[in-house]
C-alpha cells in the first residue's frame, strides 16, 4: 500500500514542475497552465491528509480550491485576451511598459 | 500500489512534458491526461467525489476554457514574429538573459523539490499508513458542505458570478460611446 509519504512526496514532484513551469515558460497561457499544475498539487496534499487524518474537511477544502481554479483561470484568460489585443504577443517579457 | 505508481507516473510525465512542449494546444491536451491521473489518484484515497469534480470541472470546464482561448488566440507559439524582432534587437543579450532565467527556474525548481523531500524524509513520527475505515461518503461530504461550510458555499457564489462579470468586462472590445456604451 502506498503510504502518506508517497503521496506527499509525488505531490512536491508536481509542485516543483509547476514552479520551474513558471519560471522557464515565455508563454503566458503556459504560465497558467503551470499554475493550475501547482493547485492540483496542493489538491493532491489536501486529499491525502483529508484521508490521513479521516475527515471529509479536506475534500471540501479541494472542493472550494477547484472554484477558485476557475475564477482565476476565467479571469485570467479575459486579461490574456485583453493583452494579446494589445501587443499581438503572449510573452511577458513584451508587458514591460510599467517597469521601472 | 501498481496503480499508484501507475497514475503518478502518468501525472509527473505529463506535467513534465507540459512544461516541455511549445504549441501550447499540446500543452493543453496533456494537461488534460495528468488531470485524469491525478483523479485516478483520488480514486484510490476514496474520494470518488472529488474524482469525478476533478474530471467534469478540471477536464471538462476549465481546460475547454484554455482551449477556446488557444485557439482564439491563433495558438502562437512561444517564438513568434514579435519574439524574433525583440531578439534581433537586442542581440546576444536577450538570449543570454532567457537561457539565465531558464537555468535559474531549473535551480530553483530543483531546490525546491530536494527541500519538501528533505523536510518529508526529515519529519519526526510514523510514516502514515492510511486508516482502514474511510469517512468520505458522498453523504458526509454533502452535510458537511452545507452545515459547517455553508457561508463558505455561498461566499464562493458570489466569487463565481464576480469572476464572470470580471471576465465578460475584460474580454469585450471597447464598445464606442456614441453607441451607448456603459463604459
């Protein structure tokens, strides 16, 4: 059976592809995408310690993430779109106008 | 424990060849795949429910949303025109600051992961093993849900139709005044 440590262990895994994602990708839709792979890590930690501890508060808790995911992945998709109307570009490096 | 190595490997791999690939409908797809692995996963820690919130909002909503976009956007990969001129430019120095930021990604990708898995290995206590009886019903969840988490429920009501009204104002061309527009 796989233990708590198991699942805590490929749960950093996704975490870390989820950063280097971020950090690496010149692309804002990827950067996203990077960004829903973090909160699915962080769904994943939620379940097992939900399951660990037996409570159900830790699903729910996934339950309220997974509608957050969609807020920020609907609001943040309308001001990729918005962006790209812009600059005709989706690397971030190209929104520079308010750096200093 | 074949199934768990089966579904994280899936979801490691794919998220792995997320982050790789350069057509971001690609991405997309594959995004999809980890998300049906990571709800294998949830399978196995008895929670069907989140299973299938997992594949009809994750799969099913959100990633339909990226796609729409992907190809609303005429899928641009991550080389365009524009990054190509921006290059041209600014000579061998963009490209040395892209290749420094992709290596200091690596590194700090790399550092975090070895740090959780020290900090895992390092902790005091017993290795969990699961308990054997599972509370997590459907029922239990539902009751939960709408006692104890009931402001919560509808709080969050609220941010899914802010968040709509949010993303209709900024995804919308600028409407002329003279036509009466709001804004």
């Amino acid at each position: 059976m796989p233990t708590l440590d198991h699942y805590l262990v490929l749960s950093a895994a996704l975490f870390a592809i989820g950063t280097a994602g971020v950090f690496i990708r010149r692309n804002l839709i990827t950067i996203l995408l990077s960004i829903e792979i973090m909160l699915n890590a962080v769904n994943l930690t939620f379940v097992v310690f939900g399951r660990a501890l037996g409570a159900v508060d830790g699903q729910i808790i996934v339950f309220f993430v997974i509608t957050v995911a969609a807020a920020e992945a609907a609001v943040g998709l309308a001001l990729v779109i918005g962006l790209f109307r812009h600059r005709e570009s989706l690397n971030p490096d190209s929104f520079a106008s308010l750096k200093w | 424990m074949v199934l768990f190595y089966l579904f994280g490997a899936t979801a490691v791999v794919a998220s792995l060849l997320v982050i790789a690939q350069r057509n971001p409908i690609y991405s997309v797809l594959l995004l999809i795949a980890s998300f049906g692995a990571l709800s294998g996963l949830y399978v196995l820690l008895d929670a069907p429910f989140l299973a299938v919130i997992q594949i009809i909002v994750y799969a099913g909503a959100i990633m339909v949303l990226f796609l729409f976009v992907v190809m609303l956007l005429n899928a641009p990969h991550e080389d365009t025109d524009y990054d190509e001129r921006l290059r041209g430019a600014e000579g061998p120095g963009a490209i040395s600051t892209r290749s420094g930021s992709m290596r200091f990604g690596a590194l700090l990708a790399a550092a975090l992961i070895v740090e959780l898995v020290w900090a895992l290995t390092e902790g005091e206590g017993e290795a969990g093993l699961f308990p054997g009886e599972s509370v997590s019903s459907v029922r239990a969840i539902g009751r939960s849900l709408f006692t104890d988490y009931a402001l919560a429920f509808e709080v969050t009501s609220v941010l899914i139709l802010v968040a709509m009204v949010g993303a209709v104002l900024l995804a919308r061309r600028d409407v002329p005044a003279a036509r009466g527009g709001v804004m």
